[in-house]
C-alpha cells in the first residue's frame, strides 16, 4: 500500500488523532500564556524575581520529555493528565521571558503619563503595558506553540492523545507493511499542524498589532 492509499483509507482516524493533537496543544498553550503573562507581570519589575522565574522555567525545559512523562505517570496516571501537565510546563519559558522583556521595555514615560491622569497600577498594567508588550509575548507563544506540537507526540508513551499514537505505532510495528506509512503520516500531519497555527499567529498579529508597532 502506498502512502496516499494509506492516507486514504485510514483518513477519518488520521483526522481524528490530528484534531487531539491540535486541540491538547492548543488548550495547553492558553493555561501556558496564562500563566507565564502572570509570572511576567510578577516578577518583571525585581531583577532577582525575574531571574528566578527564567532560570526555573528553562530548568523544567532541559527535562527530557519521556523522563517528565515517567515521573507524572506514577502520580496522575496514564491519559491525557500527564500530557496536560507535560505540555504546559513545556510552554511557560517562551512566555514567561517574553512577557519580561516585553514589560521592561514599555516607555516609562508612558507609564507616568498614564498614572498622571488617575490610572491605578491595575489599570495601567492592562490599558498601558501588557498592550505594549503584547508583540514579544506573541512572539514567545508562537515558539512555544511549535515546541509542543514535537513533544506532543511523545504524550502517546503515557497513552495520551494525538499523532504521537500513530508514530509509536509504526516504530513499534517496523518490518511490516504500513510502518513507515504510519510514522510518515504522523509526522506530516504535526508539520501541518504546526504551520496551520503559526499562520494563524500571524493572522493574530496583524490584527492586533497596529502597523507601526509591526515595523
């Protein structure tokens, strides 16, 4: 069976594990932007604050993901909790370190200004400086959304949903006639993925970053 007969027949399930994928990748990443936005905010202003939350984040990254889903398995169970998990520690460097470049190099001027005319420290967080950081934070969740859509596929070693399954599947079954079909649509279909989002991130840009912030 070639490739594209393989696709072809096997297409609803290929869908499927695709929409897990996507879906597990896409749900991390907004506990992950939430999170590290929050971390950025807390910290960005104490230096030793900062360096804290950086250093442990990219800490959590250096794990080797098979190592991080054997050590969640013994306490969450298999499925889809430490593939949760996994993912989202994953994602939080890209956004935590962005979202503290971002806010310190938000105009103090502009700052001023907005406490000037009775904004409270909340309010010009929201109104002033998460806008103006927005580009970098974007930037930090564009990267860490193509990270994960790699390690996602390794959540199939803790039976976890997604592509992964059908690559464990082909490596587990080499020899046979549509091993390689199967880890070859696996990885294309994450490729796919990871275009379809970083197109979409660009979309997001252009409609919420005003032109001249663009450059």
């Amino acid at each position: 069976m070639s490739f594209w007969e393989y696709v072809g027949s096997y297409h609803e399930k290929l869908l499927f594990d695709a929409y897990q994928h996507a879906s597990a990748v896409f749900q991390c990443m907004v506990v992950a932007t939430a999170l590290g936005v929050l971390i950025g905010v807390a910290t960005y202003r104490r230096e030793w604050a900062a360096g804290l939350a950086t250093t442990t984040t990219a800490t959590l990254l250096t794990i080797p993901s098979l190592a991080m889903l054997g050590l969640l398995i013994p306490v969450v169970g298999l499925g889809v909790a430490p593939t949760v998990i996994a993912l989202t520690l994953y994602g939080l460097l890209p956004v935590v370190r962005n979202a503290i470049v971002g806010l310190r190099g938000v105009d103090p001027a502009l700052v001023d200004a907005a406490k000037g005319i009775g904004m409270s420290r909340s309010l010009r967080m929201l109104r002033v400086e998460l806008p103006l950081a927005w580009p970098p934070i974007l930037t930090g969740i564009r990267v860490s959304t193509q990270m994960l859509m790699g390690i996602a596929a390794i959540a199939a070693y803790a039976s976890g949903p997604g592509l992964g399954n059908e690559i464990f599947r082909g490596i587990a079954s080499l020899g046979s006639a549509n091993a390689l079909n199967q880890v070859l649509a696996g990885t294309l279909g994450i490729v796919a993925l990871a275009l379809l989002f970083d197109a979409a991130y660009v979309l997001i840009g252009r409609l919420t970053i005003p032109r001249g912030i663009r450059g």
